[in-house]
C-alpha cells in the first residue's frame, strides 16, 4: 500500500519528513489526522522503523481511540508491534506504574501503586486540610481552591513558590493549604490528574537511566493538538525526544482556545526557538468549508498578532454567503434560528445542523423555540438547560415553595446550600414520617413542636423552615422572578456560587441569571408561578431529547474537532462573544484568544454559516433588556461575504421608549412567515389551524372616539380561533382557553406582541 497516495503535495512533505524536528501548522479542515496516521504507517512500510518505537499523543480518548483505529487499519502486525497511540494522562500513568519506583529515592513515600484521585476525592482532602488549619469555606469555597492549586501545578509552581510570592494574606494561606495538600496526596498514595504529568517529568528529569531507556525505546514521537499543551506537557516532551530530536508536532496556533485551563500558545509559537533547524509545513488547504466560509473565518484571525500565519483555500466553490440576521431581542433571535433550521430540515432533512453559543446560559431560549416546532435536539456537552443541577435545585425550591408535601424536592434542598443539617438527621426525619405515616414536611414539624432534635439541628431546622414560609408568604400574586431573585438571596444559594469564584461557578450563576430571564418572559405572557414551573416540567421532559436528533446545540469551546454542513453561531455582541471578562481583563492576549474561539466556530461549517446578534438582550437576570452593541468580530468579516437581515426593518424601535415590549413577531424577510403568527403557533399548540384574524378597522378620527369601559367578557363567548381586542395589545386570535367560568384563561396571539395569557375576567377584551 502506497501512504502517499491521494495526499496534496503539502501532507506528502509532512508525511515524509522523518529525521529531525517538524512543526506542522494544519488549519481547521486540513486532514491533520490523515496526516499523522500515514506518517506512522509510512515510518513502519518504507523506513523500517519498529511499530513500538513511535509514539503519537494527543488530548482526549476519542482523538486517541480515532487515531489508534487508523493507525491499526493501516499497519498491519501483532498488537505488542503496535505504535503506542495515547492521551498525555494514560501515557503518564503507563510510564509511573513501570519507571516509578525510582521516584522513590527523591520523593519518599511514593510507590507505583498510587491511586488516581477524582474532583470528589480532591474535595474531600482539602475538607480536612481546612479543619486542620481552623478554616471553613468562609475563607475560599473548596472549590475555587482546588482550582488555584490546580493552575498552580500546570505552571509547575510549588507551594514554596506560591507562598514567594504572595502578595496579599489570601494566597499566602492558600499556599500552605497547598503544601498541607500535597503531603494529604502524599500521605494516601494518591496522585491527582495533575501530578500524573509533574511526576512524570520529576521521574524523567532526576533519573538519567529512566530517561535514556524510554528515549532507546520511543524513537519517533508525535505530539496531537499541539497549540493546547500547557508547561508540564511541553517539557515531558523534550524530555522524551532525548538528543535525536526527532519530533513532529502537529497544531493550529488559530485553534489555541484553552489558555484558561493552563495551555500556553508560546509552545507551539517559540517552537522553531526551541528546536533550531526545524522543518515547518502549512497545511492550508482545506477540505471541509466553502470559500466565502474560509474567507470569513481567516480575516477575523488575521487581526491577532499572536500567530505565525497562514490562509486556508480550497478547491470548493464560493457557496452561500454568510447571512447575518440583527434581532430586536434575545427571543426574535431564537425564534428565528428555529425557523431557519425547520426551513432547512424541511429541504435537507439528513443533514446535521449546530447551534454554537459562548455561554451555556443561551441554550435556554434556543431549546425552547426548538420545542415550539417539536424538533428534537440534543446539547451536547452538558445537560438541557432544566437538567442542570443549579436549575433543578431551585426549581425544587419552588416546587417546595408551593406545595411542601413534594417529599423528593424537599429533600434534594434541605440541606442545599449546607445549612447544617446532615444525613442522620435527614434519616431520622424520614423514619418518623414513615412511621406516622406523614409527608416529610408534616414530620418535620411535628419533631420541631415535640424538640426531638439536638440543639444545633433544632435550630438549623427551625431556621429553614421559618425561611421558606416567610418566602411563600404572598408568592401567588408576586411575579415568579421577584421569588426568584428573593429565594437565591434568602436561601444563600446565590452567594454560595458567588463565594466559590470558579468558572465553573460563574457559569452556574449564569444559568441561574437565565432561569430568572424565562421568569421575567413567563410574567410577560401572563403566566403564574405554577404556569411557569408547568413550562419548566415539560421542556426537562426526557423524552424530549433524541440521541439521533440532527439538531445539536453546544458551546464553541464543546464544537472543536467538530464539522455540520450548516452552523449557527449565536449572540455575536460585546460582553458576550468577546465575553465580558476578556474585554474587562485590558489583556490583549484574552482578547485574542475570544478571536480565535470566533474562529473555530465558525470552521465546523462545511456548507452554511449563520451569525446573529440581538440589540436588546436581558443580562444577569434584569427585568429589563439591555441594548447591545454587535460584536467587533463581526466587524472583522469582510462585507462582500456577508448577507445582512435585519428582523424588524421599517418598525419603531420601542425600547428606545420607556414601556419595554416585547418583539417576539417580527417578519422573516426570507419566508415571509410571522413567528408568533396562528400558522407558526398551532404547531406549539398542537392543535388545528385557527380561524385568521380580521382585518384591523380604520382608526376613527380622535373627536369620534370616547374612552369606553370594557365589560369582562363571558367565557361561552370565547373559542380557539375567535378574534378579540385588548386595550393595550389591540387585535389578536384566541389559540386556546383554560378552565371555566370566572378562571378562564385565554391564550392569544397579538401580532406586535406575541403569546399573552390573559384571565378573562380581567383582561377587558372584546370579542369581534
């Protein structure tokens, strides 16, 4: 088998190339994988070398699993011939279990048999490290702290080093926890995922004999990804090349989008510093996207200086512009991409479509526009919005809130926040109920009345309780986000998150910001508490998401080494996408690394690629939206590739006002159809098609009409496709009724305002 065969001139000097070092700069759609399974494979065939003494690395076990499977497809052999094809961390962990009892003679206590320690784990030894010192979380959430020891150990600082340089009280005990860790890990014979990567350069750097067996064995080593290696990585790989140098790194500086997680782009920059005489090759011709698409993506990047520089062609043709819709808000936008994927489903209905956004957070809006045409998504990467444990716990916290007989709710939030309240209290609280055979918050009185707790848990316990009761005080006539807002800041959940000060922390405060959002939205379709949590029942639905479903919603950072033939790429706006912690940081490097994000997102499209930006969107879970200003990378792409849309041409901008309205009924200027129009909503409805709406009369001059009191309108009156008008929203078709009597409920589209659920008894509409 010739492995030259069907390569382009540029993978074919790649694939060539065997002593020395090489940088291989592939862009995105370039055949990077391709061309490090037939260098492998053209090593063993026409250089002889022996399987076992190459070794490919790279990040995650479903690169490493795809690159093993072409490896073994191409060479043929036994297994023990194999190259050795692995992620940094296995390889780590193969390389301690076998070399490391020498580590012994400089870290005692070590020995091969160590156990690999998760998060939880982590957690648990930094609880007692903190009980030690005389701290609580008060000081820094476990959490954050795991984080900053973490950070520290991928710039390969030590706890001495730490302690260095401290410059305020915080990091200096932060430190010692650090060092009171490490001899915990030490201790328990346990590594952390970090410290398979520090050991490993420890073990190769200290011990000369260790070293030049593995450089013996390991003459060929190629390095996957190479843009996201972070110090530790870099130097287990001069340390494995040994004297020969015979390297060969395969990256993409314009895809270096980890820097949060320790990666450092200068590895993949300085690399011709580190490695003089090495061979560079740019693959940039690119196999998957159009040429307008290219075009787009490689004029955003151009704008970094942290680059060594190429352009990506491709024999394609130029395709579809890119289409850039403006928005007049966050829901017209999501409504919209719905509209735009049910159009292509309807024309391409086995392709896949994505649906790429900054934050975790906008999945919500988008997931629920997709359920009002009953398309089937999956969110790749993490929950549905509603599966997320922040959501679900308030949304427990609510469900208790009206309705305290909800035992399974109750108990997920008893105790969440911790409050005190542990698990034998908790077991004892459900024997009793079980046993006088009461709901757990019935028990839970009744034991308060007769003080069958210890003091402390009385106290906690009688604590939540009168909590929850003064928050359910009036929560029927409230509107759901200010209970929202009250309960995150009664119950310590919001400062809890606050507190913790991780990403990962950040991004559950801003589900929650999101969550008050959908309330807010709730509100303004007239909505109760109970409608709300109803809404929030059905979308959280398991049934709801398909495996198999061609709609995919995920973050950017989720999308590398992705591809659809049609992209998404929503919330283009400053503070969202380039993220507000970038522009406020005033570091340039942050900045560009948001550029190169816009980048990889925008080459997963192999056909279409749509941006969209909203000029009002609602932040940190506001009442009100705020006006937005459209991303500067948007700026960055050259007119000529775009195909602008804007969702409200020649309408007043009302928020320019000071009566915020909602509009979710703009004109698609592509098909013509109104969002919130009866044709669209039957679908969410699932019922039949309403009867339309009559034509608006002419307005009577001003001296002709005199003010008129309503009279509430009788329910008999009213039908699904009956045409009303309301003082304030003017002329809309009924969609559905609820209830009976004085409690009918009417569901109505109103074209310049969308779906309002009206009591009827109240509303002062009259039936045309």
């Amino acid at each position: 088998m010739d492995f030259l065969d069907g390569l382009n001139p540029r993978q074919r000097e790649a694939v060539e190339h065997t002593e020395g070092p090489l940088l291989v700069l592939a862009g995105a759609g370039s055949g990077k994988t391709r061309v490090i399974t037939h260098r492998i494979a053209h090593l063993v065939s026409a250089h002889k070398v022996p399987g076992w003494a190459i070794l490919a690395v790279t990040f995650t076990n479903k690169a490493a699993g795809e690159m093993r499977e072409r490896v073994h497809s191409l060479v043929a052999g036994e297994p023990r011939d194999a190259p050795t094809v692995s992620t940094f961390h296995s390889f780590c962990v193969r390389l301690l279990r076998r070399e490391g009892a020498a580590l012994a003679q400089i870290r005692p206590g070590f020995t091969t048999q160590f156990t690999i320690y998760d998060d939880d784990d982590q957690i648990s030894i930094l609880r007692g490290v903190y009980k030690q010192l005389g701290l609580d979380d008060k000081f820094m959430q476990h959490r954050a702290a795991l984080s900053r020891i973490s950070h520290a150990k991928s710039v390969k600082q030590s706890p001495a080093e730490m302690a260095r340089a401290a410059t305020d009280p915080t990091t200096t005990r932060l430190a010692v926890i650090y060092e009171r860790y490490q001899a915990k890990l030490l201790e328990s014979n346990a590594l952390d995922f970090d410290d398979l990567l520090l050991e490993a350069v420890r073990l190769l750097a200290s011990d000369a004999p260790t070293q030049e067996r593995i450089n013996r064995r390991y003459e060929f080593l190629m390095v996957d990804e190479y843009q996201d290696t972070n110090r530790s990585q870099y130097e287990l790989m001069r340390l494995l090349t040994g004297d020969r140098h015979n390297v060969a790194v395969v990256g993409d500086e314009d895809q270096s989008i980890y820097g949060w997680r320790g990666a450092n782009i200068r590895n993949i920059l300085d690399f011709e510093r580190d490695f003089p005489g090495a061979t560079i090759i740019r693959l940039e011709q690119n196999y998957r996207s159009t040429k307008n698409i290219l075009e787009a993506a490689s004029a955003v990047v151009a704008n970094n200086t942290e680059r060594i520089g190429k352009w990506l062609w491709t024999e394609a043709g130029e395709g579809d512009k890119i289409t850039l819709y403006e928005a007049p808000d966050a829901e017209n936008e999501a409504l919209w991409i719905a509209d735009k994927i049910e159009a292509h489903m309807a024309r391409n209905p086995e392709e896949h479509v994505a649906v790429l956004y900054r934050t975790n957070a906008q999945s919500r809006q988008i997931e629920e526009a997709l359920r009002r045409y009953g398309r089937k998504y999956i969110v790749v990467g993490g929950f549905s919005f509603y599966q997320r444990a922040e959501i679900k716990d308030v949304i427990a916290y609510l469900r208790v809130l009206l309705s305290p007989q909800d035992t399974i709710s109750l108990l997920r939030i008893i105790n969440t926040p911790a409050r005190g309240i542990g698990r034998t209290t908790i077991d004892q609280i459900e024997q009793y109920a079980l046993t006088h055979e009461l709901a757990v918050w019935n028990a839970l009185e009744r034991m308060l009345e007769e003080r069958l707790f210890p003091a402390r848990a009385d106290a906690a316990l009688a604590a939540f309780l009168k909590m929850m009761k003064e928050i359910a005080d009036g929560i029927e006539t409230r509107p759901p986000a200010e209970t929202l807002n009250a309960l995150l800041d009664r119950t310590g959940y919001r400062k809890m998150l606050e507190e913790e000060g991780t990403e990962e922390s950040a991004s559950r405060m801003a589900n929650l910001d999101e969550l008050l959002n959908a309330a807010t939205d709730a509100a303004e379709r007239g909505e109760t508490l109970r409608d709300f949590l109803d809404h929030a029942a059905l979308v959280s639905d398991a049934d709801s998401v398909d495996d198999r479903a061609p709609v995919s919603l995920l973050t950017m950072h989720n999308a590398k080494g992705l591809e659809f033939p049609v992209v998404f790429i929503a919330g283009m706006e400053e503070g969202l996408f380039p993220h507000s912690r970038s522009i406020n940081s005033g570091d340039a490097l942050q900045m560009e690394e948001e550029r190169r994000l816009c980048y990889v997102g925008m080459t997963r499209a192999r056909k279409k690629l749509y941006l969209s930006w909203a000029r009002y969107r609602r932040r940190f879970g506001a009442g009100q939206p705020e006006a937005s200003i459209r991303s500067r990378f948007l700026k960055e792409v050259p007119a000529t590739l775009i195909e602008s849309v804007r969702g409200d041409q020649g309408h007043v901008d009302l928020y320019a006002e000071r009566h915020m309205v909602r509009e979710t009924a703009q004109k698609n200027l592509y098909t013509g159809k109104t969002y919130n129009s009866v044709d669209a909503i039957q679908q969410f409805f699932a019922g039949g098609a309403p009867k339309p709406a009559a034509p608006r009369p002419a307005a009577q001059p001003a001296q002709q009409t005199a003010p008129k009191t309503t009279a509430p309108v009788k329910a008999k009156k009213l039908g699904p496709g009956s045409t009303i008008e309301h003082a304030k929203y003017g002329h809309g078709t009924v969609l559905r009724l609820e209830g009976s009597g004085e409690d009918t409920k009417v569901t109505v589209s109103f074209p310049n305002y969308g779906l309002k659920k009206l009591i009827a008894k109240y509303a002062g509409i009259k039936v045309e």
